[in-house]
C-alpha cells in the first residue's frame, strides 16, 4: 500500500468548524489535505487535483453531495476516486442506501471517531490502488493481446509464402500423370501436408479473431453439397492413406442453404480430418439428410467414426477451446485443440448447432450439424451461366517471392494464359501501362510501392478496364475491407488452391 504521505485527500464540508476537525485529523496522519465548501468547488479541486479520496459530506450550500458524486462518476478523469459520504442529518438507512447506490465506496455518520475515519480512508485507498493495479493489469494484457495478434498476423504472412509456392508447384505436378507409384505417393503426401499446414495457419488466427468476435461471415445462396464434394476430394485421400473406408451417404439434388462457403469448407473439414486423426482402423462416415418441412427445414451433416472415442468427463467440453480428446500424454495424434471450437462458432454464426456424441473410449464418435435451409429451392438464373475458364488471357502478376512467381506463371501458362511477370509495384503498374492485361494477381506485401497502392495507380491510370485480384498472407475481414477500398476487385489469402484460382477465373 502507497504511504499516507503520499495520499491526497480532498475534503469537503461548508460547516468550517468540521471541516477543520477534519483536516486536522488527516494531516496528523500525514495526509495531503484539500478542502472545498461547496459543491460545485469540490467538482472544480478534483478535476485540477485529482485527490485520491474525496470526503464530501451530503448536505452543501449549492448542490448535494449526491449529485456531486454522480457528476464525479460520470467524468472519466475523476471516476475512479474514492468517495466517503458523511453526514450528521441524513443518517437513515434509506439515506446511506442513496449515497451508496450513487457511487459512494463508503458511509460515515457524523460524529465519529478518529481512529474510525482514519481506518476508513486507509481502506479506501487499499481499495483504490487494488482497483488501480488491476486495470493496470488489464490495460497491460491488451496491450500484449493486440502484440499477440501483430505477430501471429506477420507468422501467417510469413508461412504462407513459402506454403503458396509449394502448393502451385504440387498443383503443376498433379497435372502431368507418372507411371512411377513411389513419385505418386510422395506427390500426395506433399499435397496432404501442405493442405494440412495452410489450415492450421488459419485456425491459429481464426481461433484468435472468433473469440474476439472480430469475424464477418461473406454469406450468399449455395449448395452445401458442392461444399460437402469439395471437402471430400481431400478428406478421402486421407483415409485412404490410413487404410480407413469412407462411407458415403447424399441426397439427390441440391441443399440450398445461406452460409459463408470457406466458412462451411472450413467445418467439415476440421470434422472429417479430426475423424481421420482419431480413428486407426475401421471406418468413417458421411451421411447428410434432411429433416422438417419447407420453412423451417433444416439440413443434418452427421460425421461418424470408430475411433479412440472421447471420455465421458472430456464429453462436455470437448468445444472448448484447447480440449483434446487425446488426453495421453505423448499427444501422439497432434492438433492444437482449437478446431473444435471454431467449428461450434462457425455452425452458430450460421443459425445451427454441433453436437457431439461418444460411448466412451474405443468406442468412437459421432458430431452433428444442424443448419437451417432456405425455402426457396429454385436455382437462380445467374448460377447457371458458365464462362469459359480456359480461354486465354492476358495476365500480370506481381509478386516478390521467387518461387511463388515461378510456380504460379507455370501455372497460369500451362492453363493456356499469357503471363506477364514483375517482382515489385512499381515494375507491375509499368508493365501493365504497356501490355495492358485484362487481369493483374497482385501480392500485397511488395517492396517499394505496396499492393494497395499498385491497385490505386491502375485505378487512377487505367480505370475499371482491368480487373485487380489481391493475393496475400494477411488474412482477415481487415485486409479484405482495405484491399476493396484501394480498388480490387477481389481478396484471396495464400496459399491459393490451384482448383480456387480456376474458379476466380471462370467468374471473372
């Protein structure tokens, strides 16, 4: 606790005689004394003094010491002083009950002794230092919270540099058919592995930005069950790899739902890769049905395996962030323990809920997911009109790692496409002033002149005839909402899929 010393204290009272026992008894205790008579002079000394305690008695010449207090807590400057009310008239307890509910830490009925308004500004400031250390605290955890945030931003950016150069080279390589079985298995480990670390990048910064709410669902009218193929082409492969059947089970036609396609992809596939990761023989199943009538229909995704199971105690925590239903202590089967809980805030976000359900170890588990559907089932005329994504195009591409360049010009090339190339901003706006390209892939973290303002200089220079795609490792709705403002007309976070980067130019 602070010495008395250094404690000021302001007190206010219009009768003089009072107001001098008092100081004097504070100033005998080696408190720094204060006084004011009226209300509206107490408000004056606290705002210019900032004393650390204010006794204010209730009855003054020009406004209550009630309203002086609320006025105090309502000013940020002086709402965190202490306050004791004191008063040798308005004694009862309805009284005491007003000032305490006005924001008063404290009552003093007059006469009193001393000792006791000693003990009682002594706690006072107990109070104040401790509320003063915490909010301290707090402002210190922010602070190393926002840090947190910067740094697992720039380690994505910096991871998916590399991850975006390794996933269009495997993407070449998938392309051109090998008779050599060793050549192909170790084509699909790369592209497993890979697959598997761009996801765990994003939940690293989804978990953080989900439990801060800072995450905007992109919601449009779509069919769950393209999201639900999509998801498999990679979750089959990887039971394979383990020796696990797949079991399969979709309705006909289409499951129109309104959801956040990436957001939905992202669900099931931390579902199904959890049932791969947990399950070592046996097999895993994906049945989708639909349950209720036109209105409130909704659609069932149920994920089932016959895996180590999860405990009956780790049952009803098991979306919590950090649970793990491998409680061994080797932790053989990995995984940061955050899936799980981006899956029940995504599934909530999109008005439905997960449940999980197990019999217990060795028995395997079964999660749920509920989402409501839309009523009106007729597809739209827009999503049926087709552009041809292998027509070729006149493409630039800015982008400052080597390799990343080098594959994603294989690519584009070996689709057809003429691609223009530049390692830096200024490079990229010169040559699309030259070669005028109906497309520009441009990286946001350039040297020299950034992503941002390349969009801005075409923009100004070559207007709304060539459309700009932002290509980065920043992530997040932040990043999305600037890389629109500045002029692009789309956002995408490495690494990007080849089979995404196909269709962002059919839609083009």
């Amino acid at each position: 606790m602070v010495e008395p010393r250094l404690a000021t204290v302001l007190n206010v009272n219009d009768d003089d005689a009072n107001r001098y026992l008092v100081n004097r008894i504070l100033e005998m205790a080696g408190y720094k004394v204060l006084e004011a008579a009226t209300g509206m002079g107490a408000l004056l000394m606290a705002e210019q003094h900032r004393p650390d305690v204010i006794i204010l008695d209730v009855k003054l010449p020009d406004i209550s010491g009630y309203e002086v207090c609320e006025r105090l807590r309502a000013n940020p400057g002086t709402a965190s002083m202490a306050v004791l009310h004191t008063s040798a008239t308005f004694v009862t307890s309805d009284k005491k009950v007003r000032g305490l509910d006005g924001g008063a830490d404290a009552y003093l009925t007059q006469p009193f002794e001393a000792a006791e308004l000693i003990a009682t500004v002594k706690s006072l400031l107990r109070l104040r230092h401790a509320e003063q250390a915490a909010r301290l605290r707090a402002d210190e955890l922010v602070e190393m919270d926002r840090r947190k945030d910067e740094f697992l931003a720039m380690l994505a950016h910096e991871l998916r540099n590399p991850l975006a150069a390794i996933m269009t080279a495997i993407g070449i390589l998938e392309r051109k058919p090998t008779d050599d079985a060793k050549e192909a298995r170790m084509r699909g480990i790369i592209h497993r592995q890979t697959n598997h670390l761009a996801r765990l990048v994003d939940d690293l910064l989804d978990v953080s930005r989900i439990t801060r709410d800072k995450v905007e669902l992109r919601t449009g009218r779509l069919d769950l069950l393209a999201v639900l193929q999509q998801v498999l082409q990679v979750s089959r492969q990887q039971a394979e790899s383990r020796g696990l059947g797949m079991e399969i089970s979709l309705p006909h036609g289409p499951l129109w739902v309104n959801a956040d396609g990436t957001r939905l992809e992202q669900v099931f596939t931390n579902l199904l890769d959890n049932a791969t990761k947990y399950t070592d023989s046996g097999h895993i199943s994906l049945r989708v049905e639909k349950e209720g009538v036109d209105g409130s229909a909704r659609v069932v995704v149920r994920v089932k395996d016959t895996g180590i199971g999860i405990p009956a105690d780790v049952l009803p925590y098991i979306f919590e962030l950090f649970a793990q239903a491998d409680t061994s202590l080797e932790r053989s089967r990995g995984g940061l323990g955050i899936g799980l809980t981006l899956v029940r805030k995504l599934v909530r976000m999109h008005g439905g809920e997960v449940l999980a359900h197990s019999e217990g170890p060795g028995r395997g588990s079964e999660f749920v997911v509920r989402l409501p559907l839309l009523s009106d089932l007729a597809e739209s005329a827009n999503s049926k009109k087709l552009v041809d994504a292998r027509r070729g195009r006149r493409i630039l591409l800015v982008e400052d790692n080597s390799d990343a360049r080098q594959a994603m010009r294989d690519l584009l090339e070996l689709w057809g496409h003429q691609v223009a190339v530049a390692p830096d901003g200024l490079q990229g706006v010169a040559l699309a002033l030259t070669q005028a390209p109906e497309l520009a892939l441009v990286d946001i973290g350039l040297p020299g002149m950034d992503g941002y303002r390349v969009a801005q200089e075409l923009r100004s220079r070559v207007g709304t005839s060539i459309r700009l795609v932002a290509i980065t490792g920043y992530g997040g709705p932040e990043g999305q909402d600037r890389a629109l403002k500045a002029g692009f007309d789309l956002h995408l976070v490495k690494p990007v899929k080849p089979d995404e980067l196909d269709r962002v130019l059919s839609n083009l």
